[in-house]
C-alpha cells in the first residue's frame, strides 16, 4: 500500500510492473520498495512477472559467472525475503526511535518539574 499524506492507496499491477525492473537493480526507494513487496505478497500474476524477468534478467547475466548449476528462484525467494527484512528492521527502527524520543522528552519534563519543586522548597519561587 502506498501511503501518502496520510491516504492509503493501494498500488496497481501497471504501478507494479513498472518497478520489476528497479527492483532486480535495487534502485527503489525505501517507501517504493515497502509498496511493492506489500503488492508482491498479495498479488500472483504480478508476482510471477517478477520471476520471469528476475530469470531472464539476473539468469543471463550468471550463466556466465556461474559454473554448474545456479538457483534462480531461491536467489529470487532470498531477495524477497531480504526486502521483507530491510522493511521489518526500518519499521523496528522507527519504533525504537520514537520510543527513545518519547522516553526522552519525559525524562526532561520531570527533570524540569524536580529543578521547579527543588526551587520552591528553596524559596526561590512563590507560586
């Protein structure tokens, strides 16, 4: 799905088609990338149009590095399920990220109110 100001969209099989291509060559972007893996795990045909091309694609260009047998579809399979780990691991990122802020910002609020009560007690404040 693609998100854009705050409107889910869900991404078309032209839109898919389009980033095969980008995709074998890892030039998506981070957000391209989570749409079409999102598309991808839901959608056949365009999932096998993926496997056509990743084979002719990423086939030819190893049939001459490789001597003797070369996996494709499980190269393509790892490559999917990197991507789904690239999109799990920045989403686990993020929600450390926030946690830390927030944990952050809570801690410089009581830090605030404790310097307040530590001034009243003092006598600098008369409130």
């Amino acid at each position: 799905m693609e998100k854009r100001e705050g409107v889910c969209k869900e991404m078309t099989c032209t839109e898919a088609e389009k980033m095969v291509i980008p995709y074998i060559n890892d030039k998506l972007s981070f957000q391209e990338l989570e749409d079409f893996i999102g598309h991808i795990e839901t959608c056949e045909n365009c999932r096998e149009e993926l496997e056509i091309h990743y084979m002719v694609d990423v086939g030819l260009k190893k049939l001459d590095e490789v001597d003797g047998t070369y996996d494709i579809v499980g190269d393509l399979r790892r490559k999917l399920e990197e991507s789904a780990n690239t999109i799990r691991r920045f989403f686990l990122f993020q929600i450390t990220r926030y946690s830390v802020s927030t944990l952050m910002t809570m801690a410089l609020l009581l830090s605030v109110l404790l310097q307040l009560r530590i001034w009243k007690q003092a006598g600098f404040l008369f409130f």
